[in-house]
C-alpha cells in the first residue's frame, strides 16, 4: 500500500512562493508516476501537475505553466511542488496522487488517472 502524505502548505501573500512536499510511506513512489491535483472551495478537483517516475517527462496545468514546477528527490521517496508568483486564486487544498506504474496513463489530467491519495495540504494566498 502507498500512502502519500503532504505537508508544507501555509498562509503567504500574493507573489510569494511556497513549496509542499509529498514524501510517501509504506511502499516506495520512486517507480511510480506522480501528480499534484486541487481543490478550492465549492469547485472539483482539478490537475495542477505531473511527471514520471524519474521527472524526465512533466505536465503542467495551462494556468500554471510558467510558475509551478513539480521536482522529485527519489532518494528521499519525496516529490515537491514549487509554487512561484502566488496569486489569491491558487488558494486550495492541494492533493499528492500516485499513480499505480512508472508512466502516466492518458487519464492523467484527472484523478481517475491515479490509484493512491493523501490527505490534502491547506494553502491560503492573500491579497
């Protein structure tokens, strides 16, 4: 059983950057495909990015291409999600997924695209 659990969420203002991270526990995610959805208040959960088992393919959301990078550390079992240029709209709770082998399958900008999920990390942006 994989269980991704996020953390490093916060409250920052507009233009700030912040980081989560995803580090996994139970089995290893470092064969394993990963991707970063979120979720706002009253809204469906959309994809914000993705990459492969070894990063060397990646997928960005249109509206995040540009500010958002989705970096991984295989050695740590840890995959991050470096936010740039916060804006208020970026505010939500933001899920880890991995998914269930080392590439993306073509549902991978939806959640059916990935098989394991952690519990979400809050990030509020001000204004």
């Amino acid at each position: 059983q994989v269980q991704p659990v996020e953390s490093g969420g916060g409250l920052v203002q507009a233009g700030d950057p912040l980081r989560p991270s995803c580090a996994a526990s139970g089995r290893t995610v470092s064969n394993r495909a990963m991707g970063w959805f979120r979720q706002a208040p009253g809204k469906e959960r959309e994809f914000v990015a993705a990459l492969t088992w070894d990063g060397g393919t990646t997928f960005y959301a249109d509206s995040m291409k540009g500010r958002f990078t989705i970096p991984r550390d295989n050695a740590k079992n840890t995959v991050y999600l470096q936010m740039n240029s916060l804006k208020p709209e970026d505010t939500a709770v933001y899920y880890c997924a991995a998914a269930r082998d080392f590439y993306l399958t073509y549902a991978y900008r939806t959640p059916s695209g990935f098989e394991y999920w952690g519990q979400g990390t809050h990030v509020a942006v001000s204004s």
